[in-house]
C-alpha cells in the first residue's frame, strides 16, 4: 500500500466560490508535487479547472509563496494556498 500524506488546502477568491468551501484536506501519495495537488483539486471540484489552476494561480506554501515552475514535493501536514488572480477595475 502507497504511503498517504495530508495536506491542508486553503481556497480564495473565485476558487473558494467554485469550491463551496475555504478550506480542504487532500491525501495524496508521499512524493506528490504541487502540481498533483492542483490536479486532485480539479477532480474533487469538478468546477475548478487545472489549467487555470496551474497558470493563473498563486501557489503559498506553508505561507511563503512558490513558483508553479519550481513545482516543489509536498510533505504531511503542509499547508497550500491557492489565490487567483485578482479582477476588476
């Protein structure tokens, strides 16, 4: 059996109304990325699309933000904020 890890997901702006919720936890495999955390949102919520997930979203990580290049691995108990851009005028 795969050995699980969990993180703590926080959701604003549009993602959080897409989502119904301002927070989640997600298990996802030890040695799972950013990137897979995103693509498990997309499935969970099946509104919230990866592609934007992944290109116009801000990424913290345990509150220091994170390039979406750099891609980093997850550990147990970490903490990820997704923030999307900001509109209007």
């Amino acid at each position: 059996m795969e050995e699980q890890i969990t993180v703590k997901v926080l959701l604003f702006a549009s993602a959080r109304e897409l989502a119904q919720s301002s927070e989640c936890t997600l298990e996802l495999p030890r040695g799972s990325k950013t990137s897979d955390l995103r693509r498990a949102l997309a499935s969970k919520f099946k509104l919230l699309d990866v592609t934007s997930l992944a290109m116009d979203t801000a990424i913290a990580l345990n509150q220091a933000y994170v390039s979406v290049d750099d891609d980093p691995v997850l550990s147990n108990g970490d903490e990820v904020a997704l923030i999307p851009p900001i509109s209007g005028g």
